[in-house]
C-alpha cells in the first residue's frame, strides 16, 4: 500500500527531529517571540529568550490552510494543484533542511495561522508575475542552499517538480510530483536559529 503525501511528510519530519536529538540531545532551538505564537514552542524560553520547537501536525478540522487557499483561488480565479495545498496544510514547522542529489534546500512550511496570510499574498504575487510573463502556474514549497537563490516548485498544471529562479522559466524537472520528490530526500540536522 502506498503512503499519502501526508504520511510521507510526516515520516520524513520525523526523521529529521530524530536525527536533530541523536546528534544533539534536544530539539532545535529559535528565538521566542511572544506576538509571532507557534504550536511549535516545546517549554519555556530561557534567559536568551531561546526556546526549542519542533514541528507539529496541523489540524484536519476546521483547518486554516484549507480556507486561506480557498480564498487564495478566488483571488485568481482557478484551482491550486492539491499537492501544494497538502503540504502547507499538513504542518507547523520552521524551514526543514534536507538534500537530495541536486544538492542542499529547505523544505518550507507556515509558522502559525498568520503565516497563512503572509503565503496567501507571496503566492499571489508570484502567480500573477507568472501570468503576465506567460509562464505556467507553479507554486513553491523549497529554496536551494546556502544561497536561496533558486527554489522548488509544483507546476499547478500536471504536479510535477521543477527548478526555477524568480521571474524565469523553469529550469528542469526534478520528479514528476511531490511524493517522488520527497522518496528522494535525506534529513539534515536542523539548525539552530539565533
């Protein structure tokens, strides 16, 4: 029996917060911040305000994500590939590093419910800049490293994987969806973030 792509993504997160504590003993730690709340937070902030977190699973009721693309394909007016809407409406978590035979990236996701605002709006922009230079939809789920300059994303049309940089054609496929993209992903340690 085949996973979902949710089973796989919580599979692979797992995998990275393990290999977090084996090589560290705790979990990863970010700085805390009192107006921008997490599910996230584990505990209590030290005395540098560090608190450590961890990814946590997103509701399937009622869940934020789901309305936010909903009013996301009334803005523009056509459906969003239901990998995309999967993957951000799966998990809370911080950007999750990873490699595959490409090279390194982090795995992108929403912090809390107002990122789902903050998403809305940087999809958006990145859909109509698509539109007017007549390029097929895609919508991004990961940046390269170290330098982000290019990132991963699922073509809205057929679900496949590819390569871009901002305002450009795709470069080249990757893998023809999210679920082959991810078989092909090893876990890295999650930094800590100062």
């Amino acid at each position: 029996m085949s996973q979902t792509l949710t089973q796989q993504l919580k599979q692979f997160i797992a995998l990275s917060v393990q290999l977090q504590q084996q090589n560290s003993g705790r979990l990863p730690l970010t700085h805390y911040d009192n107006e921008w709340p997490s599910p996230c937070y584990q505990g209590e902030p030290d005395q540098q305000q560090r608190i450590e977190w961890q990814p946590a699973h997103q509701s399937d009721q009622n869940n934020p994500c789901q309305a936010m693309f909903d009013r996301l394909e009334t803005a523009i007016g056509y459906s969003i590939h239901p990998d995309i809407r999967e993957w951000y409406s799966c998990i809370w978590s911080d950007p999750i590093p990873a490699s595959c035979q490409d090279g390194d990236l982090s795995l992108l996701f929403l912090w809390n419910e107002a990122d789902c605002e903050r998403l809305r709006g940087n999809l958006i922009g990145h859909l109509l800049t698509k539109q007017k230079r007549k390029q097929p939809a895609t919508l991004f789920f990961a940046c390269t490293e170290p330098d982000g300059d290019q990132f991963l994303s699922v073509d809205n049309q057929t679900g496949e994987i590819w390569l871009e940089q901002p305002g450009k054609k795709p470069i080249r496929k990757l893998a023809d969806n999210l679920s082959e993209f991810l078989s092909q992903l090893k876990p890295e340690l999650i930094p800590d973030q100062e």
